[in-house]
C-alpha cells in the first residue's frame, strides 16, 4: 500500500468498502472465519477476521481523510 498512488489508494478503499465479509469470509483453522485480500503484490495477502476487516477499512477512510486535511493545510 505504500507504493500506491494516491488515485489507486482511493480505487482500493472503493474495492473494500464493496467487498461484503459475509460474502466472501473463508473458515480458518480454529473456527474463525477470515477474509482474504489479495494485493498488487503477488506475494502479500492479508487474511482479516470480520473485525479487523472494519478496522482495516476505517483507518484506510482515516487516511484519506488525513490526506486532504494536509492539502488545505499546505
């Protein structure tokens, strides 16, 4: 994520403010259902349970959010 550009830091947040948990959750060991998300990396991948899912997508909103606080500031 930290070599996205700014326009495709926005299409991703897009992406996972579309994606439902229950949809697309998976069963882990344990029990525990997760999502995965596949990266532009082939080799990363985040695995979320439904929780860390939320708080993924709220600090990606509060980044962006940052984002343009610090152009009005500039």
């Amino acid at each position: 994520m930290l070599s996205f550009t700014e326009e495709a830091f926005i299409s991703f947040k897009e992406v996972l403010h579309s994606l439902s948990f229950e949809d697309r959750c998976l069963p882990f060991p344990g029990g525990e259902e997760r999502i995965i998300l596949h990266t532009p990396h082939d080799d990363i991948s985040f695995a979320f349970a439904e929780e860390e899912f939320e708080l993924c997508k709220a600090a990606i909103d509060e980044a962006i959010f940052m984002k343009e606080v610090y152009k009005l500031m500039q």
